[in-house]
C-alpha cells in the first residue's frame, strides 16, 4: 500500500543540501526563519567534490562563531598554491598577507564540512535537514512556486513555502522544472579524477603540475592524493580506448614520484569523469522562487572558487532575505536586489575563468597535447602576481560578510 501524502508548511524550503543550502538554511535559522533544506542523498559521502574552504569561507566561519569547531576537524592548510612547469617550480597564489583571520585554504573533505553544518543546525528547532528528500516538481499558482513536490522513503511530500531556493547544484532540477533561461559560456576541458595513495616522504607536492604540454592537479588528501587529469572537452572516451597502461604512463610521465603507484589505477570505475560547466542562468529568480551557487551560475574548477562563490551567495541572500521572510514578505524587488548584489561578480569571475581557459588550454581542442602557460605565469616567482592571485582566489571579488543585525532579536545558539 502506498504511503499517505504528506504536507510540511515551512517558510523557506531550500531544494540541495550542498554548501549554499546548507549555509542558507543555518544562517536563516539562526535569524529567526523557519527553514526546511532537503538533500536527496542519505549523506554526503561522495568523492571528488569542491573541498577547498578559501579565507573568504573561514572568514564567514569566524564571522558566525564557528571557526574554531571547524578548524578541530582534520584539514590541510595551504598558505601558498605552488606546482612545478617542465620541471620548474613556481608559485601561482600565495595567500599569507590578505586581510584574513586564516591566510590558508583549509583542504577538507565536503562531507566533513556539510556534517559539521547540520550539527550546528541541530540545536535549532526551526532548521529541519531532510535527507533522502528529492525535489520532482514545483508547486504553482498564477505563475507563481508556493512549495515543492519531494520523492521520500515514505512517500511523497508536498511542501508548502513562502520561498523556494534552488541550491541543488550545476544539473539543478528545481532549476529545470522552473523553466529560468541559462546561458553556456563554454569551456575547452574536462577532469578525470582519480585517488593515488600518498607516501608521508612525498616531495614536490605542488598543486598543479605541467609536462609535456599536460596537466595534473594534485590535492593532499592525507593518505592519498586526488589526483586531476585535465583532459580536452569530450576527450575521455578517446582516453578510455586507449587503455588504462597508456593513462597510467600519462600520469607517471607528468608526475614522476606517483611512478610506483599509478597501477592503483587497474579499473576505470577508478576514474571519474567531471564534465566542465561554465554558464549561468540570465535571470536568478521568478515569483516564489530563488536560484543560488552552482543552480544559478556553474564554474569551472579553475582556482577551486565554486564552493566560495556558493557560500557567498548564500550569506548575501540570508542578509537580504531574513527580515522580508520573518514578515512573510518577499517581493520580487528582493530577489532582483539578491541578483544584482551577486551577479556583477560572478560574471567577472566567470570572465576571467573563460579568458584563462582559453589561454591556458588551447592547444587541447580537437585532442591536441599542447599546454601553454601563459607569460605572466613564467614570471610569477620574481612578481607580485602570486600576491594578486592570492587576493583574487582566496576572497573573490566582491566577499561577503555576515550581517550580524539579522541576528539580534532571533539568535539563541548556544554559547
């Protein structure tokens, strides 16, 4: 037998439980709102993920009374992003001079910092974080979302809300049933991903590291690398025929110290695929509803800034949004401030993503090999380019901070 429908009234009903739903709905609990965030998962265990907090993000931490909780759980701190070309070290960002409490980004498993949120929501009666809750369809009335329809083990649930937030990531649903235009800016390149044990005497452990016209990314995981293989748009099929020896020769050649370990790689279900996404929607919001991080505007890996741009966007729409939801009055006036506060600096980020891109990784198209790095990058270690970076990766261009005065009458979480 079926189960019952079910109907949940709340007042913002947030479709994702990534870094921007999750931030959203603890800063707007936190203010007073009451909050029902869905996550389709039954957790947040999955590999290959935007794991990078940047001092933007940990400065928002600090700012909400919870960085040093955050900074207990296990992280790597990386003051500088450094990484070799031909043999040749160089750092690109370095990050120990901005105006930051952390002048590092803290490396940190996603699921570690999503279960860090949702425990700190847990202390507030009004935050309700339901997992295994899917959005399927948008609930509508002359033209305007007034809830959610969600697939859950016991059935489905209707969901009834003064505002619904699509937070559901860069293949949104929400997004797609609300019909918002986007807009493809393109991008030349994929990433095959792939997990490398690490060794405690590993050297040269630089971020980025480029031979022979190729690139592999590597972050510390701890005991084992994630390991980046930038590859041409399109082009892993072309890399599966060729044989898993061939990548494995590929990523030895590129980074000679994982020589001894690249034959971990004996299955390609040990390599995934990450399909690069750089668009973004031309209007954020319709009556009822909100996009917001990648559901509104896709990055590319470039720099790792997705997950920060995610955040401050869901930081800026608690600041604008608490007040307008704790009175039931959210106009579109309000969402159309939200996208003009964010959008500025999206499009400048994205710009500068597209125009790298396309300098960097040129001579991929069409499954060429060639890489080139661009003349400024060849200077970096002598200029003050690493220093720019720095300032440009680590904050973005427009950081957001939390508003505090959302807070005054509303905020109860403990001391």
């Amino acid at each position: 037998m079926a189960s019952p429908r079910r109907t949940i009234h709340t007042t913002c009903c947030i479709a994702g439980g990534g870094p921007a739903g999750m931030m959203l709905g603890y800063i707007l609990g936190r203010a007073g709102v009451d909050v029902v965030v869905l996550e389709k998962h039954a957790d947040f265990l999955r590999d290959f993920r935007g794991d990078t907090l940047h001092p933007s993000t940990l400065e928002v931490m600090h700012e909400l009374g919870l960085l040093d909780a955050l900074l207990k759980l296990p992280h790597q701190e990386v003051p500088r992003i450094s990484g070799t070309f031909e043999g040749r070290t160089f750092v690109a960002a370095d990050f120990s001079r901005l105006p930051t409490r952390c002048k590092f980004i803290a490396l940190m498993p996603q699921w570690d910092f999503l279960n860090f949120l949702v425990a700190q929501s847990a202390p507030f009666s009004n935050i309700r974080v339901l997992m295994q809750h899917q959005a399927v369809g948008l609930l509508q009335e002359h033209s305007r979302v007034y809830g959610l329809t969600a697939n859950s083990p016991g059935g489905t649930v209707d969901i009834h809300a003064d505002l619904v937030v699509a937070a559901d990531g860069r293949h949104s649903t929400v997004r797609e049933l609300s019909g918002l235009s986007v807009e493809d800016l393109g991008a030349p390149i994929d990433v095959l991903w792939m997990r490398i044990s690490r060794k405690a005497d590993d050297t040269g452990q630089g971020l980025g590291h480029i031979h022979g016209g190729r690139l592999v990314v590597l972050i510390n995981r701890g005991e084992y690398f994630q390991c980046g293989l930038v590859i041409a748009k399109g082009g892993a099929e072309q890399i599966r025929a060729g044989g898993l020896p061939a990548l494995q020769q590929t990523l030895s050649a590129i980074v000679p110290m994982l020589r001894d370990r690249v034959g971990e790689l004996d299955d390609w279900d040990k390599v995934k695929l990450l399909s690069v996404q750089v668009n973004r929607l031309r209007q954020w919001y319709q009556p009822g509803l909100l996009s917001i991080g990648d559901a509104a505007h896709a990055m590319s890996p470039m720099g790792g800034v997705g997950i920060n741009l995610a955040i401050q966007d869901a930081v800026a729409a608690a600041n604008l949004l608490a007040a307008p939801l704790r009175e039931r009055a959210v106009t579109e006036r309000v969402l159309d401030n939200f996208q003009h506060r964010r959008e500025w600096a999206v499009r400048l980020t994205q710009q500068a993503q597209v125009v790298g891109q396309a300098r960097i990784f040129q001579g991929l198209a069409g499954g060429a090999t060639t890489l080139k790095l661009p003349l400024a990058l060849r200077w970096i270690p002598t200029g003050l380019l690493p220093r720019i970076l720095g300032r440009a990766i680590g904050m973005g261009v427009r950081p957001e901070h939390v508003n505090r005065a959302i807070f005054v009458s509303s905020d109860t979480r403990p001391a």
